[in-house]
C-alpha cells in the first residue's frame, strides 16, 4: 500500500517571498502534487491565493496542481482556476447549492473532481456523488489555518469511505490533509488514504530537507 501513496506537499507552508523557487525545488524533491490551498475569508477565517498566483506558478512545473477551494459560492470562481492552471479542482459540499452542478462544471473545463469533508461534515454529503469525482479529501484539521494538530477522530470516516469506494468498484483517490506528520501518516494511509498533504512537516523536519522529508512520509 504505501508504494501507492503519492505526496502532495502544501505550499501554505512554503516561504511566500519566493513561492516560485519553492515549488521547482518540491518538483526536484520527488513530490507527486503541489497542494494548494484558496481560502476566501468567509468560508474560512484566512485569506490566502487566489487565480493570479497559480497562473505565475503554473510554467514552472509539470507536476498536477491539486487546488481545494475553500470558498463560496465556489461556482464563481472555478473557470478561474481551471483557466490559470488547476489539475484537480476540490470544493465543499457545504459551498454550494447545488453539489451536482458544481461537479458538472469542473469536468465541463476538463479538470479532475475532489470533495471535501470538513472533520464534522458527515459522508452522507457525497455518498451519492461518488461515482462521479475523482478525489475526496478529508480534512484531518478544521480548515482555514495550517500548522494545526492532526484530528485521529477523522480516520474512521476514511475507513468508511475506503469501504464505500472499494464495495462500489470506483476508482476514487482519498486524500488527507491536516497536521500529517512522521507519527501519524501510516495511520492515515491505514486507514484508506493514498495522498498524504502535508505542510509544516515537509518545510521544516530535517532542517527544511524537503527530499527527505516527502521520503519519510512516503515510506513511514
């Protein structure tokens, strides 16, 4: 299992004076995606990137952006981000008035589809949907700020939609994002989740070895 796992290293935590260099040394490191991660102020309390900053990045790699959107109403803004340069495109459930809709429009600008669940949000959101998205990500954090503490409670949710997606013969990724770290990383991959997002523990473990770093969290 952990050979499948793929990394997705969060640039929320990457050094903003020079975002650009830091996501051609995350390429150099070996990491599978680049997370990253939109807040809006008012679906969440912190502001961070929107379209512009992407669409800057976009050049410097070849590696598949992975963008959660945590804003609302999400579907004004998803031909944006498709267009500056988003491989996955994640929403809320809780964002929108219409879940299938917003599938609809991400895959209408060809990109792939994730939904997200917020540690208190209930499957019962997207059990339904899941045959037709790409990703689901379960927030092991309350989102909205980065460096916060891995939530355990959320791993059996993981499990239930591993089961889910496995008793339905779909091919879904589960991603898990939040205070993963060293220690709790194989739990998450345990439980079902094969891309690990991670922040704080790729940028500064090991003096900032962001190579080592993603190798640990790939193999541990």
């Amino acid at each position: 299992m952990s050979n499948l796992v793929k990394i997705s290293p969060s640039i929320l935590s990457a050094d903003f004076s020079k975002l650009g260099s830091e996501v051609i040394s995350l390429e150099k490191a070996g990491a599978d995606y680049i997370h990253i991660d939109v807040m809006d102020g008012h679906f969440v309390p912190n502001l961070t990137i929107g379209p512009e900053v992407i669409k800057n990045l976009r050049p410097l790699t070849k590696k598949i952006f992975d963008v959660h959107l945590m804003i609302s109403p999400v579907n004004n803004f998803i031909k944006d981000f498709a267009k500056a340069g988003a491989d996955i495109i994640t929403f809320h459930p809780e964002a929108t008035d219409n879940i299938s809709n917003t599938i609809k429009l991400i895959k209408k600008e060809n990109k792939k589809v994730g939904i997200s669940l917020k540690p208190k949000s209930k499957i019962d959101l997207i059990k339904d949907y899941l045959s037709e998205i790409d990703l689901v990500l379960i927030m092991s954090v309350e989102p909205g700020f980065g460096g916060q503490k891995f939530m355990p409670e959320v791993l059996e949710k993981t499990k239930s939609i591993k089961e889910i997606i496995k008793s339905k013969n779909l091919k879904v990724d589960i991603e898990i994002d939040g205070g993963i770290n060293f220690e709790n990383c194989s739990m998450a991959k345990k439980a079902g989740a094969n891309i690990l997002v991670s922040g704080s523990t790729i940028f500064k473990e090991n003096k900032g070895n962001l190579k080592k770093n993603i190798e640990i969290l790939r193999k541990n």
